[in-house]
C-alpha cells in the first residue's frame, strides 16, 4: 500500500463519530488525522478513543493542518454550507454529508465554492457504495431485467430523532433528511430522471413532530421521464429497527436490495461497510487525483426531488421536480 491519506472529520455528533470510527478503524488507504467541533470536549474524548493527535475547535482550524488532504464535513445540515466554503478556501477535499444544503440555491454555491477552489466534491449518498445495491445496479445497467418499469423503495427508521433535529430548517425534515436517499436510488437505479411527485403525510405515531411542522411517515408516487413510475414510503416509528428495502421491477426480471437492523441484535450497525466504502473511494480519488464518482450534481438532483416532496405535502397536490 501506497502513503496513506490524511482525513480529517468536522463534527463529534452521532453521524460525526460513526465517520471517525469507520475511517479509523476501516479505510486502509486513509488515515484519520484531525477531528474538529465546538464541542472541544467530546473532540478530546473522540480523539482519545482513537489515538487523533489533531484536536480542533472548528473547520478552519482543522483545514489549515498541513497532514489533513480531505475533509469529511458531518456538522448540522443548516452548517454544510459555511463549512465547505470553509474547507475549499484552505484547498482540501471535502466528502460532505448529504445533503449539500437546505436550498437550491445554497446547494449551488456549495458546488460553485469547491469548483473555484478547484478541490473534489463528494457527497455522501452512501447507498451507491452499498454492495447489494451496486450489483443492483450492475445487474439493470447490464440490461439483466429488461426496461426498468417500475421502481418501490422504503426506509423506516427504529424511532424519531429529537424534534429540534426534525425541524425542517434544521436537517430537511423527513422528504430531505430521509427521503434523499431513495429519490437518489430512483435516479440511479431506474437510469432516468423523477419529474413529478405527489407525496401523503400523516402525525399518527408522533405528533409532537406537528410542533415543527413534519410529518412521521409519508408516502412519494414517482412519475420518471421515460415512462417508468415508482413509490417511496418513509417512516420514523418502526419499534422493530431500521429497516431499508428497495425493488425494480423491469420488463425481464427483477432486482431486490434489503437491510435491517433488529434493535438489540449485536451485529455492525447498519450501512456501515457502504459508509466505509465511500470513504474509500473518496481516499482513492485523492491518492489517484481522479474524479470523484458521486458529485455535487448527483447531490443536487436527488435534492431538487426531495424539495419537490416537501412541496407537495404541505400543498396537497402534484408537484413537479424543479430542474
């Protein structure tokens, strides 16, 4: 093995350190060099854990470590924009939670900053670096199933996260902290792009998330370019454990991906060999200076749908996907 790249990661939260852990323990083309939050103390204990010498009190500080190459940003979604304009003006790689932003239009000045600092972009949408959902996609890019007609997808989440964090303006609410991942698996796996959604709502197992205006479960009716239609249910009160499964239907054949995490079971948490594997191919970006596969364009699309979502939950009505 060549030299190792230096990582660093901003933000000690639970998505925070799960990212630490897995790039220390699981990404042998990197090493973990610095982490970094305002939360200097749980840095310090973070850092302890996993023998980090770098302990930073922001990004800044943390980017301007000459060992650190790339920047894993895990910090509140409201924060990823300040954070990568912070990361691309120190020059460094940034692998940056999804999603990009809580707007379009800072999306794109999140794009537009890597790109004028001429540093890689990449967003975790780490399904795509699942191994059952990349032979998925092997197997329908292949033309194995025939003509994708029609595509199911559902995430149902153990329990709800805490209603300051389910706060559409803090991570998206259910269409964009959740959802993204599916209408980025309809792109991807379907080969197409969603042009209009009509998206349901209901408060029936946690209403306290009325309180900041979300919903506990939802289900998305897709309507792709070509022809191909599809679902997306959601949900944040499955007591049995998280639970992922998506399905596409074709003309020939079909391809099943599924993932569940019983609570209490002692296993590896769930995704997390597609957590490390997009550090990986993050690292290998870096160590080859090659592009990066899954990009702010791939991250903006995805959003675009999920905004469309949103829209059409509160408005009672089909919406179409903004371009």
């Amino acid at each position: 093995m060549g030299v190792r790249v230096g990582l660093g990661v901003v933000g000690v939260g639970r998505m925070g350190a799960d990212h630490a852990r897995i790039i220390a323990r699981l990404v042998p083309e990197a090493r973990l060099v610095g982490i970094a939050d305002v939360d200097i103390a749980a840095v310090r204990r973070l850092a302890a854990e996993l023998g980090v010498a770098g302990v930073y009190g922001s990004a800044d500080e943390l980017a301007a470590d000459p060992d650190v190459q790339g920047v894993l940003v895990a910090v509140s979604t409201s924060r990823h924009l300040e954070v990568v304009r912070a990361v691309a003006a120190a020059r460094k790689e940034i692998l940056c939670e999804k999603p990009l932003a809580l707007t379009l239009a800072d999306t794109d000045a999140a794009v537009a900053a890597a790109e004028a600092a001429g540093v890689r972009l990449q967003v975790g949408l780490h399904r795509r670096w699942d191994p059952g959902y990349r032979r998925a996609h092997e197997r329908l890019a292949a033309g194995e199933c025939g003509r994708p007609i029609l595509f199911k997808s559902l995430q149902f989440d153990a329990g709800p996260p805490p209603s300051a964090y389910a706060d559409p303006e803090v991570s998206g609410g259910i269409m964009v902290d959740m959802g993204i991942h599916e209408f980025d698996l309809a792109r991807w796996l379907m080969a197409d792009e969603v042009v209009e959604v009509h998206a349901w709502g209901s408060l029936l197992a946690h209403p306290h998330l009325a309180e900041v205006g979300d919903v506990d479960s939802a289900v998305v009716a897709l309507r792709l370019a070509g022809g191909a239609v599809g679902t997306v249910e959601l949900a944040r009160c499955n007591l049995a454990g998280d639970e992922v499964r998506t399905e596409v239907l074709g003309t020939s054949g079909a391809v099943h991906v599924g993932e569940r995490l019983v609570v209490g079971e002692e296993r590896e948490p769930i995704f997390e060999r597609a957590y490390a594997e997009q550090a990986r191919a993050f690292a290998r970006a870096i160590a080859d200076d090659a592009p990066v596969e899954v990009g702010g364009a791939e991250a903006r699309a995805a959003f675009a749908i999920a905004l469309a979502a949103r829209r059409s939950l509160r408005e009672g009505r089909p919406v179409r996907v903004e371009s």
